[in-house]
C-alpha cells in the first residue's frame, strides 16, 4: 500500500504513473509461476505497460502519430502524450556578435519520427518570455528502438532581448512540440 501522506506529496502528472504502476506490480507480479510456459494477454500487456512505464523495452510499445504518443495494448489504445514530456538540456553558451549560440541536448521520449516544436526561453527573474525559434528535430540514431528520441542541435538568439534583462539574468529553457505539417508527416 502507498502511504496516504507521500501520495499526496506528489504531483498530480505523477500520480497517474505511480498508482499505475503500484497497482500493476501488486497485482500482476505475484502472479508469475516460473517458469512459465504461457502467459495470459491481460498479464502480457500489464508486462509490457511495466516496460513502458520503466523504460526497459527491447522493442518499441508505443506508436507516434504526428506529436501525439500512443501505446497500443491488447484492448485499447493510450494516449500518453500528456507525460511525455521533452527535456532541454543547454550545454554551452557562446556569444558571436550579436548573437548568443547555444549548444544544446534534446530528449523526446519515445520519438519514432522526425518532430517538431518550439524552443523557448524565459527570464526567470523578469517572468518574461523571450521570441520563440522553431526547430525540426530530424535526425536519427538507427541503432536504437526511438531513433529520434535524443537530438543535439546549435541554435542561435538575438542577444538584444536577453542583455536587456538587467544584471545577472536567469534563464529557463523549454521545448514544447508542434503538430508536424503534412509536408513534414512521415508515411
């Protein structure tokens, strides 16, 4: 049983995945006899939902519609885009004229397909939100079951804005997808 107190500690995005898989590993884990012969389709979709939810698939569960994320059980279809959630990491800062290059890593989780989106910007301390650049994120690691789930990228931004933020700024940096245009969706 989870305790009543550190559930209601945690967000509200992250209940969702900690009572799902709570439930699943209490109720489907003490269930396996090994070895095991023949396993259910309930038991065989509540693994694969275990894979999911750990990141330890060997093939991939979930199907990427556009911008949209989908994982596929035996008798529904999810829809998980809502905690998919991109992650920017912004390595090196340089500045070149008037300009600021940033050099950056970008983690979509479960990307099967060229994305999307826009990469933005926020002063922290002004609560402003600097111009947004898009960015098509199209290159793929054909080793791996989500080739376009980790990009690295060098994109450059108008200085002006940012040095305009007074002294000793702070910056957050954030990566939101974008639907793909028909000319962009893969077949």
């Amino acid at each position: 049983m989870i305790p009543s107190l550190s559930i209601q500690e945690i967000s509200d995005e992250d209940k969702v995945f900690v009572l799902r898989l709570h439930y699943l590993l209490m109720d489907k884990i003490a269930q396996f006899e090994l070895p095991a012969n023949s396993v259910d389709a309930s038991t065989y979709q509540d693994i694969q939902e275990l894979y999911l939810l750990t990141n330890t698939e060997t093939s991939s569960l979930v199907k990427q519609e556009n911008s949209r994320f989908f994982f596929q059980g035996i008798a529904a279809q999810y829809d998980i885009t809502k905690f998919n959630k991109p992650k920017v990491i912004v390595e090196t800062i340089a500045k070149r004229e008037n300009k600021w290059q940033l050099s950056e890593k970008l983690w979509v989780p479960k990307a099967t397909r060229p994305l999307a989106g826009n990469f933005n910007t926020r002063d922290r301390k002004g609560n402003k939100d600097l111009p947004a650049v898009m960015l098509e994120l199209d290159k793929a690691d054909k080793g791996k079951i989500y080739p376009y789930e980790e990009q690295s990228f060098l994109i450059e931004l108008d200085a002006d804005p940012m040095m305009g933020a007074g002294k000793e700024p702070t910056y957050d940096f954030s990566f939101k997808l974008a639907p793909l245009l028909h000319s962009q969706k893969a077949g």
